[in-house]
C-alpha cells in the first residue's frame, strides 16, 4: 500500500446544506492544519450533495485548501431531456476531480444495474474526472461465502470496455453493503480479502503494472477507532467515509490515521 498515495474521501450523502457544508469544511481544514496535516502523504477528498458543490469550491479556491473535491453521482448521458440529472462537465466546470459511481444506495434506490455504472465509468473520463467506483456484496452473498466472485463480476461489468490509459487512474471503494452505516465494519482480513482480489482481477484484466498503481478503498463505518487496523493491510488505500465524514473532529481524525 505504501507505493501509493491513500485516499480519504468523506461521502456525506444527502446531509448538509451549503451553509452547513461550508462551514464542515472551514473547520475540517483548520483541525487538519492545526494537526500539521501531510496532504501530499494523505489526500483528503470532501463529496458533498450537489447543491453544495459550488460553495465548497469557492473556499476550496478562494482559501487555496489542499481538500479535493468530489461528486457523488453523475448522469450516463451529456446534456438534454434528463430531468434531475447532472452532467459529467457540470462537475468538471465547478472543480471536481472526483466523481463516486456505483454506490450501493444509488443501486438500490435508483436501480442502477451494472450497464449503467459502465456507461457513468465512461462519461466520468470523457468529462475529466475520476471514479470513485463503488461495489460490494449484500450480507446473503457473503454468508453463502461468495463475496469475492460476485464483487469481481461487478468490477468486470464496470470496467467492460475501458482502455488501460483510464483504468490506470481508477479508484475503486470496496464497500460491503452490510457495513455501510450499520456500524457493522468489515475484520481487516475481510477487507484485504476482497481489495487483493479487485488488485488480481486488474492485473488479469490489463497488466500488474496498472494494478499495482491503482488505489482501492475500503468503505463501510469507517471510524477513528478502526481505521489504522484496516489501513495496516496490504491492498487497502485509504477510506470511503460516509457517516462519520459529517463530523469534521472525527473526519479529521480518521484523515490522521498514520500519527
Ligand atoms: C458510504 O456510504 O460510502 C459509507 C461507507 O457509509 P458509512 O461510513 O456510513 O458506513
């Protein structure tokens, strides 16, 4: 894992307001400056709802933070008769550089099936940003002990098609649907388990080269408390945070895992 650079992203999902959102934001920079915060060591990435996006960008740009920014979704298609949906070059425009495909909640709520998140693979490279793609199994499919083969398949689907100068840039969040906001984390062994596999199903798909460089997360109530555990392992590059990112004490403090 040292070989490459960890990523700690906090998802907020559908909390926080743009006042609210500005205000998480002045705070986590402050605690993570005040903690002599190694951004180059551990980069820090805030996603926070579309409708507070442009005001993070403004103090993201205004204050010069070294807090990246990222999006939680983005519609397949490039402009048009899409009612509610954002496009990839919207996001681009207002400084995103990461975009999270696939989440578990946008499958189930908004039946995303696996021809969608390819299709949003794609428009994320077409406009510029990078994926944050997000898969994992339900807790019936790891019972029966097939986690590993039906996360893969996922990744397989996902990837379908894309050339290696994009997948080289890939992140790819494992996130057990059972652990996301249950408080129920995966064991670090779990976690390596199926981050090693996502890094051997790459090395087959293209090359060990790309595998070794691309970062694979692990997401599913991340906290301050078990963050160093999960980080320990050897295929696991950092964090999707969901709910603990909206505390910015308890982000800032999962972002300072190594001290
Ligand atoms: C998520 O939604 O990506 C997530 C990991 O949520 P939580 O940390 O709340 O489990």
């Amino acid at each position: 894992a040292d070989a490459r650079t960890p990523l700690i992203a906090g998802n907020w999902k559908m909390n926080l307001d743009h006042q609210q959102g500005t205000v998480l934001v002045q705070k986590l920079d402050w605690t993570l400056r005040d903690g002599k915060h190694d951004f180059d060591q551990v980069e820090v990435a805030v996603i926070p709802p579309f409708t507070a996006l442009r005001s993070v960008q403004t103090l993201i740009d205004g204050d010069k933070l070294k807090l990246k920014l990222g999006a939680q979704d983005l519609s397949q298609h490039d402009e048009g008769a899409y009612t509610g949906d954002i496009a990839g070059v919207f996001l681009r425009k207002l400084g995103c550089e990461y975009v999270v495909v696939g989440h578990s909640e946008r499958r189930e709520y908004h039946a995303e099936t696996d021809e969608v998140v390819a299709a949003k693979v794609k428009a994320a490279y077409k406009n510029d940003l990078t994926p944050i793609l997000c898969v994992g199994e339900k807790l019936e499919t790891r019972k029966a002990g097939e986690q590993v083969e039906f996360v893969l398949a996922q990744v397989r689907a996902a990837l379908d098609g894309l050339p290696a100068t994009q997948a080289e840039s890939i992140v790819i969040a494992y996130e057990p649907v059972w652990a996301i906001g249950t408080g129920e984390v995966a064991t670090p062994a779990d976690a390596q388990e199926v981050c090693g596999a996502i890094r051997g199903e790459l090395a087959s798909l293209y090359d060990q080269k790309l595998a070794d460089g691309v970062r694979v997360l692990y997401g599913g109530s991340v906290k301050s408390g078990n963050v160093a555990s999960i980080m320990a392992e050897q295929d696991v590059d950092g964090a999707l945070v969901g709910g603990a990112s909206i505390d910015p004490t308890e982000f800032a403090t999962i972002c300072r895992y190594k001290q």
